[in-house]
C-alpha cells in the first residue's frame, strides 16, 4: 500500500497530526505544520517517494484555514453575491 510506503520511506521525519491518503496514486496531505518551509520540505519529500504520481496539499500555518476550507469560503461568498443561497 502506498500510504505505508510514503510513511516508511519518511520515517522519523513523519509529522505528528499530519493526514494522509493517497486516490489514484496522488497523496493527499492535509493539516497544521509550523512553517511555509515545513510545508514545502515535507511535499517535496512526499513527491520523491516512488510510485507517488502527485502530491496534493491541504497544509496550512497553524491560525490560518486550509486551503481548500479558504475555497469553499470564497466560493460560497461568490454565490451569495450573486444571489445564490
């Protein structure tokens, strides 16, 4: 399973209360790490692990929303202002 092997191939560097799952051999991260370079350095690593076809990141800086909560957000303010519900 590839999950398993990404966070093998990581070992000790694995950050606590970070999520992953992996669709179609694309991980998906998602959760608070401290720093953009935390964020960066873990996606790249995540990148080189063989078989990972892609990387999608959902981490963000601890007090800031995920990125994918700020989309919705966004969407939604959308809507509303164009007379959606």
């Amino acid at each position: 399973m590839l999950v398993d092997r990404i966070r093998s191939e990581l070992g000790h560097r694995w950050p606590a209360g970070v999520e992953l799952n992996v669709v179609d051999l694309t991980a998906e991260l998602r959760g608070e790490l401290p720093t953009d370079a935390a964020i960066i350095d873990l996606t790249e690593a995540v990148s080189r692990v063989p078989h990972v076809a892609g990387v999608t990141s959902h981490l963000h800086l601890p007090g800031t929303p995920a990125p994918n909560t700020a989309d919705a957000r966004r969407a939604s303010d959308t809507a509303t202002k164009n007379g959606g519900s």
